[in-house]
C-alpha cells in the first residue's frame, strides 16, 4: 500500500491540488466513505492531515471506527471547493496506528491546524491504492471535467 510520500513522488501535481482541497478550509476536511458489516458504504466527515508524508485522520468511538478496525476499507473525497467543483478522491486500506508516539504527533498537527482534540481518538493511517482529481475548467455546473487518475503499482 502506497503512502502519501509514494502518491507525492509519483504524481506531484495531483498531489498539490489534493492537498490545497483537502486543507481549503484551513483543518482538514473530508467525507469518509466505509464499509458496514452488512457491506453496505457509510459515510461520514472527518479531518485528515498529512504528516511526514503518510495520510493520517483521528477518529472518535463510533461506527467509523469500528468499521475501519474490522475492515480497513475506505475512500476519502474532499470537500467542494466555493467557487468550483474540484474533486479529490483517494481509496485504499486504513490501519489503526498502535504506536503512541506516531499517535500524538498526528494529534499535535490537528490541532495546531485548528481542530480539537478529546484525547480519546485512535489514530489511523490511510493507505493509498488509487487517487483522483477532477478539475473542472470554469466555475459551477462546467462539464465535463479533466480527470486524473493514479493507481500503485
């Protein structure tokens, strides 16, 4: 499984673009996508960071949560931008981070970007099978948009 450093290497342009939406409104913003037990998607929104070039969130107790502990299945889409229609979609596995350290650095850098923290989170790393960027050429409702699409090797 890729890492965001191995997305960055491979395609930085799209990179950048991912990370200017992901980070347009100052804290990461993103809609969460994962798989119930009874295999049908949930989704919900959360704060990703990138730090030391791997894709992190915190996540609270709840569905989430346990659906990312059971099967690491997920896909991440940024929000839309005010002006246009960007999008930015990266999908791959999620896996608990059970290393303390790597915990609360992934903590620090949330809230240093404006997010709070209950302290009581686990801290995922998101792994990076495919990514997309959408650019749309002028503004609300243009079409169609350019597509660019990466996939790990």
């Amino acid at each position: 499984m890729a890492t965001w450093s191995d997305f960055e290497n491979a395609e930085p342009e799209m990179a950048e673009a991912g990370k200017k939406l992901l980070y347009q409104f100052g804290v990461g913003l993103a809609f969460l996508a994962t798989v119930r037990k009874d295999g049908a998607p949930r989704l919900h929104p959360i704060c990703p960071t990138v730090v030391n070039g791997r894709l992190y969130a915190l996540i609270v107790d709840s569905h989430k949560r346990n659906d990312l502990r059971r099967d690491g299945r997920y896909a991440l889409h940024t929000f839309p931008p005010v002006d246009v229609d960007d999008e930015f979609l990266v999908m791959g596995r999620a896996k608990l981070i059970e290393d303390p350290e790597v915990a609360e650095m992934v903590r620090k850098d949330q809230v240093a970007r404006g997010m709070t923290s209950t302290n009581d989170e686990l801290a995922f790393e998101f792994g990076i099978e495919r990514a997309m960027h959408a650019k749309y050429p002028g503004g609300h409702g243009t079409w169609p948009p350019k597509y660019s699409i990466w996939k790990e090797r």
